[in-house]
C-alpha cells in the first residue's frame, strides 16, 4: 500500500466504521448496488454501480453528519450545531439534526443555487447566507460556533464524520461478494478515506482508486507535496468535489489505503452524467459522476475487475442539468454546430437542408450571417446545429458536404 503512516497515525480504525455502522444503521437507507450489464460492456469491467443518491437528502453525507450528531454530548445536544456548505453536507447535517430535536445552523455562499437553501430550510435549518465561497462561509460558521457556543460539524475533515462516511465500504462488502476494485470521487478526502479504511482493514487485496475533477485536484497535490496544500480558486461541475485543501484528517488515511488517483475533466464529466441518466436511469451530480467519468475514459489502471462505483450525489440543479446534458451531446458527436459557406442565391438553403436530411440529420437550430466571418460580397455564411447519432454519421456528413463542394468548419 502506498504510504508510509503507521496506523497509531491514523484518524480512524475499522473499529470506528464498524461501531458507527450500529449508530446509523436504523436511521440511513442501504443504499443498492446493482450490477449493470451495460456499463461492464463500455468499460471491459464487472460495474456495480453503488446508488447513494437515493439517500433521504440526496447524498452519502447524511452518514457522516448522523454519526457526528449520534456522538454530542448532552451539553452539546443543547446548544446546537453549526456546519459551513453550499449543498449535501448542508442538507445532512439539518435533516439528522432536525430528527433529533437539535438546532442547527447552516452558513451557505450567497451564490447557493436557490433550490440548495430552499431544501436545506426544508429540513429544519436555520440558513445564514455569507460569502463569496465555501472559504468564506466556514470563516463565517467557524465564528458564529465560538460566539454561540454551538459545535461545528466539518464536512469531510472529522474523524467521525470519516467513520460514517465508511459504513459504505462495509455495505460494499456484503453486496457484493466477488469485489476486487472501488472507484470514489474524492474532494476533502472523507468518503475515501472512510470507505478504504473499511475495506483495505477488511480485504487488503480489493483495490481503491480515488478520483478528483483536474480543475481541483487537491489530494494528488498533497501526495505530491507530502502534506495538504492549499490550490487556488476553480470552477467546476462537480462542486461536491470541488475542495482546494486535503483534510489533515484525511490526507494520512488516504496516503496509506488508496491506491491510485486520477483525474478527470469537466467534458468527460458531463458525458458520464448523461451516460448515467440515459442508459441507467439515474440522475447523478457532477461529483456523483465523477468515478463512472474514469472509468467510461479508461483513466484508470483497472482492467476486468469486479467493480464497484460509488454514485455520490444526485442534487443538481435543473438549469445546470440542462446545460450539462447539451454539453454531454457534444461531448459524445450527437449535436454539433457547422459553419458552412453558401452563395447568396435562392435555393442555396434549399440544396444544403436536402443534404443534410440525406444523412438524417436534424436540424436544431440555423443563424445567417453575411457581414462577418470573411463572408465575400454574393455569399453567406449560416451556422447550423445539428443533431446526429454519433461521430460516425458526423464524418459522412462532413465528407458529403466536402465532396459537393461546400466549405465548412466545426463551430465550438
């Protein structure tokens, strides 16, 4: 195993996932893991495919939060919680709370999609809305806890939080028999560093393989550097994952257990999330997709093992689902934007829609120009999109148009 940390330096043991395992198992949903015949065909693997999503909130985070919750002192039961996060942990955190009869506060970036705060009030929380980022709300939470004397519940760097995060290796194990291999997006570190330690300290053979956005790959910048390190500032789809500093709590269980982390971009991201929501049926958040992106792109070292991926999250929001799935069609050849030079004549239109109905092509969308481009006076230039069934017929197509002579370009 990779690492040199022994395990009296460690945060948590598989002790601690196994006694939290008995604190959340009436409370949290045994989430299925189905195997699927159609992503074990893409990936040349045995895919089962572990749906957190359905969690009651949406997420595996509601693990991690419940057993920190579980773990409050009657003192601390009294005087409240306090978490800093724009989504899944937000959400977590105010639902087990609220099932409790426990107050909790929830400090969210002023840019929280509506849909986020409004479900995180749903759930009983008090929303404070501070910042430009998750940096500042935690700043913001981290003072309200001193002045109110309430206990912070941190998303990923927690011990506890960690051990309740790994009550999924364990599921794993049991569901399926024959594992060999886990694939787990990491952000802070805490869902893998729970779920390695459950399995690595179970069944050292079974391989973990940690998967980070490139835009943030902030735990293959700590191993590298040796200690977590602070990147600057990115934007990213999958902004449960989106974390610029490794935990400290986390970084050491991940240097021992994981075996292997890669990355993987925002356009092999999206094409996962449609991949998941048309072949699977399954919605999944950017982060949520994030280890089935690595795998559907071959970025692993994995080859025909029995696979299990964790499908983290499911709370997207709907505008931004709309731009992912369009992306996600580009992304895989099925809609694509021409720009193609006509002589300014009637019929010109008429010859080129012929054309491309010729293929099966369809037309989505159509935008003249004739000002600009280099255009010469007598033609035209329209941009068309189009929706197509692939790559394939997007190189018959641009070869017809080649050999009738008509002069074209991708538009991206």
């Amino acid at each position: 195993m990779p690492g040199k940390q022994s395990i009296d330096q460690l945060s948590i043991s598989l002790a601690d996932v196994a006694a939290a395992r008995e604190r959340v198992r009436e409370a949290i949903y045994y989430s299925p893991c189905p195997h699927s015949q159609m992503l074990s065909a893409l990936t040349g693997q045995q895919v089962y495919l572990k749906l957190e999503n359905l969690q009651m909130t949406g997420s595996f985070k509601e693990r991690g939060a419940l057993n920190r919750i579980a773990l409050l002192t009657p003192e601390q039961t009294a005087r409240g919680v306090v978490a800093a996060s724009a989504g899944n942990h937000a959400q977590g955190v105010a639902y087990h709370a609220t099932k409790r009869g426990i107050r909790s506060l929830i400090v969210m970036p002023l840019a929280t999609p509506l849909v986020k705060v409004t479900a995180t009030r749903g759930f009983g929380a008090e929303v404070v809305l501070h910042g430009a980022n998750y940096d500042e709300a935690c700043d913001e939470a981290t003072r309200l806890c001193a002045e109110e004397g309430m206990t912070f519940i941190h998303p990923f760097d927690d011990a506890m939080v960690m051990a309740g995060q790994g009550t999924i290796g364990l599921e794993l194990l049991e569901q399926v028999p024959l594992l060999e291999a886990v694939v787990v997006p990491i952000g802070g570190g805490g869902l893998i560093g729970g779920i390695a330690c459950a399995i690595k300290e179970s069944r050292p053979e079974i391989r973990v393989i940690g998967v980070q956005t490139a835009r943030l790959s902030s735990m293959i910048a700590a191993r590298a550097a040796g200690h977590p390190v602070t990147l600057e500032p990115s934007t990213t789809i999958a902004d449960g994952i989106a974390v610029r500093r490794a935990g400290d709590a986390t970084f050491p269980v991940v240097e021992r257990y994981v075996d292997e982390i890669v990355t993987v971009d925002e356009d092999e991201i999206a094409s996962a999330i449609l991949v998941l929501l048309e072949r699977e049926k399954t919605l999944a958040e950017g982060a949520g997709a994030a280890a089935l992106a690595a795998l559907l792109q071959k970025k692993t070292s994995l080859q025909g093992a029995h696979t299990a991926v964790m499908v983290c999250g499911g709370n997207i929001d709907v505008t931004l689902l709309s731009r992912i799935i369009e992306r996600g069609l580009v992304q895989d050849g099925r809609m694509i934007r021409l720009r193609i030079h006509l002589l300014d004549k009637p019929g010109a239109l008429a010859e080129l829609t012929f054309l491309i109905a010729k293929y099966r092509a369809n037309i989505v969308d159509t935008l003249y120009n004739r000002a600009y481009y280099g255009v010469n006076l007598g033609d035209t230039t329209i941009d068309i999109t189009l929706e197509t069934r692939g790559r394939e017929q997007v190189e018959e197509l641009l070869a017809a148009m080649t050999a009738a002579g008509y002069r074209h370009s991708r538009v991206v």
